[in-house]
C-alpha cells in the first residue's frame, strides 16, 4: 500500500494498522476485502427492511455491516452502527435518523475506497 492511500484512509478513521494487523500484514489481501466493501448490498438491505417496518431483518443486516466494516478498520461506519444494532435489537425500528447519518458515511466511505 503506497503511504498516500494509508494516509488517505487514516484521514478519513480508517485503523489501518490495526487492520493490518489482523490481515498478518498482507495488503493485498486488505485492499482486495476493501474493493468488496463497494459491492456489499447490507445498506441496501438494511434500507429496505426499514421501510419494510421490518425490524428483525433490519437487525440482521445492520449487525452483518457492523461486523464487517469492523474488519475492515472503518471506524467511524463501525460506531455509528453500534448504537443502531442495539437499537434494533430491543425492537425499534425507529432509525430513520441514523439511516440518514449512515447513507452520507457510506457514500463518503464509497468514494474513499474507490479512490485508492
């Protein structure tokens, strides 16, 4: 990884080292998981089953993404779900604003990830 794309995903929360860490340090491997991350369909899914009022298969797909995107060091995506898995988990689908704070990360973390 050239030290522009380490710094790019540091700016933007990315625990690169970390990350690094639990890939045994082979970057490929790292960037090829991060490419997957522009293809996952979680949000996707995660938006429909909130419009859908359904909350157990909104839980489902926000605790995938949470996973995810923690191991892949992408913090900040990482800890605005935590607080909406708990959310769903106790039943309530009433996230609407977190969605929207979700969909603006996601897109952000999008362009950083194909700009590497």
């Amino acid at each position: 990884m050239e030290a522009a794309q380490k710094e790019l995903l540091e700016q933007k929360g990315f625990d690169v080292d970390g990350t690094m860490r639990r890939f045994l340090n082979n970057e490929a491997l790292y960037m090829k998981c991060l490419k997957k991350f522009l293809n996952d369909t979680s949000f996707e899914k995660l938006k429909e089953a909130y419009e859908q009022g359904n909350c157990e298969e909104a839980f489902k797909c926000a605790h995938t993404m949470k996973g995810f995107v923690s191991n892949l060091g992408i913090n900040e995506l990482y800890h605005l779900l935590i607080p909406m898995v708990e959310k769903l988990r106790a039943e309530d689908i009433n996230i609407q604003e977190e969605l929207k704070q979700l969909e603006s990360l996601c897109q952000d973390t999008y362009k950083t990830i194909e700009n590497l």
